[in-house]
C-alpha cells in the first residue's frame, strides 16, 4: 500500500471513529468520591487553598496551606509556623448559622491538610467552605469554596 493509500484509510478511520456516537464519561457511582477545589489564596505569607470531597450526599471540606513557592536557592530553611486555621461550612439558603472549627496547627515546610467534619444533605443542596489562616501579625484573608450535590 503506498503512503498515500495508507493516509487515506487512516483519515476515513479516524472520521468513522469521531462520527460514532461520542464515548460519555462514565457516571459516578453513589459511593464514588469527587474532589473539587477552589482558587488559591495567601494567608500568613502561605498559600492556601478550600477543597471538597462529595461522595453521594456526603461533602467534606478540607484546607490545604503549603508554601508559596519554592524557597530561593541558598536561602535557609523557611521556619516552622505556628497558625491558628478556621473552617467553616453552611448550606447556602439555609438560615442556619454555619458549623464553625478552629484548630491550631504547626505548619513545616510539607503540604498540611485541615479537615472539617463531613456533613450529609439532600441532594440538589449547594454547601459553601470558608478557611482562613492566621499568624501574627498576619490576620486572616479566608478563601471560599462552593459545592452542589448533585447526587
């Protein structure tokens, strides 16, 4: 078969292929665990950044603080930080006040995780995380992230 011939059949495949109906993304199984995460944020001179975990009707926040990038070549080991994190979660339109955690922490120079409670809500329920991180002298400048169930 010439090379030609051979790029022909190769394009009529690839066609035949994308013209079938389209391969959907596998839908997630009720006890299959989603993670989302929201936009990232400096608090206490680190980066932080609101996840959630949502399997079924479950969600579970958690904060992640890690450095804010790589420390200059030469330079010494940043120091380890003494932080106080908050964590907050509320179901948007609720009325309810939000269930609120603050836990100190002793952030090194490794990815730490602060995880909330998990909550379970009916499905179709948006549910907002607020974390925010303090330091002195540095208040706390929270980011947010929001989740629907959408079960």
């Amino acid at each position: 078969m010439n090379r030609l011939a051979l790029l022909a059949v190769s394009v009529a495949g690839l066609m035949a292929l994308a013209a079938g109906p389209a391969a959907a993304a596998p839908e997630t199984a009720a006890d299959q665990t989603v993670t989302t995460c929201g936009n990232s944020g400096l608090q206490a001179g680190l980066l932080t950044r609101l996840c959630a975990e949502v399997t079924g009707n479950t969600v579970q926040f958690y904060g992640r603080i890690s450095l804010a990038g790589p420390p200059s070549p030469g330079s010494p080991t940043p120091a380890t930080k003494q932080l106080s994190t908050t964590l907050s979660t509320e179901v948007v339109g609720a009325g309810t006040p939000p269930l609120t955690e603050d836990r100190p922490v002793i952030f090194t120079t490794t990815t730490l995780d602060v995880r909330g409670p998990a909550s379970t809500v009916p499905c179709g329920t948006t549910v907002r995380g607020t974390f925010g991180v303090a330091s002195f002298p540095w208040a706390p400048r929270p980011v947010v992230h929001e989740v629907t169930l959408t079960c």
